[in-house]
C-alpha cells in the first residue's frame, strides 16, 4: 500500500473504522482432492478487503485462521498489509494458541513473560521496529500483551473488532470445525 510510508500512517491507518467488504468464506488452505484423507494438521482461513467509508484500500486485508480439527483452538486474526509484493501483519490476535514470550525488546513491559495462550500483538508494542521493519522483519511483531481469553468464538470476534477498529468483524461466522478422533 503506496500512501503507507511511516509508523505514524500505519497506526492512523489501524485507528480508521473499517469494514468487512463482501461475505467471506472459510476456506482450507491446502485443497482436499475427492477420497484422499485431509491432513490432521488442516487449517482454514479467511481473507477479506476491507474498506473505509464505503471505499476498498487496496493492500489492505483482513486474514483469520484455524485449525479445521481443535476447535476453539489456535485462531489467529490480522490484519494485513501488502509491502513490496508480499502480505505481512501489523496487528494479530491469538486465541488459544501456543504460550508467547517476549524475548526482543528489553523496554517493553512484559520483557521475559509469558502471557499466555491468548494474547494481541499490537502495532504500538512493535514499533521498536521502526519502519519498514514492524512489516518486513522476519520477527513477525515479536512483542505480544496478554489478553483474558474471551470464552468463545463469537466472544472473540467482539474482542477483535475493538482491537482492529473493524465494525462489521462479528458477520463473519465461525470457521467450520470438525472434531478429531485418533483412535489406537
């Protein structure tokens, strides 16, 4: 996204109300062929443009993700921002995912904690960075606040949508789950 060229638009950029354009879909990311057993490991994603005022941005994505056989477990919500080809969050939330601990930026308040299997990486506490670095580090926002697990999947679409400043995030609906049975 060309009119993204400091911290500072990319932060006004995530402060702008946005919206989900269209109905997305959860998709699988790795295509089941007919008769072939989907990897235990399958995960779904979501990807959606968002737009403000009625306008798409172009570069700008929403992208969630989950695996298709925990339920409840390991969702992932970014957003998305298209930088010199290639898509890289600047904001994410983790849902139940694996324990995070902050091991880059000696400043930051949780330095050395673990905060939790629920937590956001926000662009604020990643602009150590600098930019272009919060979107081309190989780091992927290495600095993450703990969050109080929502309870719940539409729990945690109410909780992104204030951390995202994205208004219509609860339409999406939840991916389609399976449970997993692994029998010995």
């Amino acid at each position: 996204m060309d009119a993204v060229r400091s911290l500072d638009d990319l932060a006004e950029l995530l402060r702008l109300p946005k919206r989900v354009d269209g109905t997305p879909r959860w998709d699988p990311q790795h295509k089941v062929k007919r008769g072939e057993t989907p990897p235990a490991n399958l995960r779904l994603s979501l990807e959606a443009p968002l737009s403000v005022e009625g306008v798409t941005m172009e570069g700008l994505r929403l992208r969630a993700a989950a695996p298709k056989f925990e339920p409840g477990r390991k969702v992932a919500i970014q957003l998305m921002l298209l930088h010199r080809g290639k898509w890289r969050p600047f904001t994410r939330i983790d849902w139940r995912g694996p324990p995070h601990t902050n091991r880059r930026d000696p400043g930051f308040e949780h330095y050395m904690r673990d905060v939790g299997e629920t937590h956001v990486h926000r662009l604020c506490d990643n602009a150590f960075l600098g930019w272009p670095g919060v979107v081309t580090s190989d780091e992927d926002l290495p600095n993450a606040a703990p969050l109080e697990d929502p309870g719940d999947f539409a729990a945690l679409l109410s909780l992104a949508a204030g951390e995202l400043y994205v208004e219509n995030l609860t339409d999406i609906g939840e991916p389609p789950w399976e449970a997993s049975f692994t029998l010995r």
